[in-house]
C-alpha cells in the first residue's frame, strides 16, 4: 500500500470517530416543580449516544432509623 492511501484511510477513520462522537444533545436544562420546590436537572449522555434527564438534590423523606423504623415516611 502507498503511504498517500495509507494515510487517506486513516483520515476517513478519524472523521468518522469524530463524527460519531459528536451528537447534539438539547442544552436546556430541565426544571420540574416538586411540593418543597424547584430541582434543576441536567442531560447527560450514555456512551451509546443516548440522551436523560439526572436529577440531584431531589428532597425525600428522613431515613427510618431509629424511632422511624417501621412508621410512615416524615417529610424533611
């Protein structure tokens, strides 16, 4: 093989890489309204090129330790 094919196909197989790696993901931020108020997410994506929604700092209840065990969930 030539050095000039050698290095064509090496560019088309970078390209392609570089291509495929670069999906479009919406960049608005998700906003969802909970009883405490407002948690902002964000979209992340899977090395598949798979988009979601993460969510943290999402408000739950105490942990049931304690006193709480085996009782209704108490709200923070």
């Amino acid at each position: 093989m030539r050095v000039d094919s050698v290095l064509f196909q090496l560019a088309v197989t970078l390209g392609a890489c570089y291509c495929s790696t670069n999906v479009s993901v919406p960049k608005d931020n998700p906003i969802v309204t909970v009883k405490q108020g407002k948690v902002k997410g964000a979209v992340k994506s899977l090395p598949d090129g798979k988009t979601y929604y993460s969510f943290k700092g999402i408000p739950y209840a105490q942990p049931p330790v304690g006193n709480l065990r085996f009782q209704e969930p108490n709200a923070r």
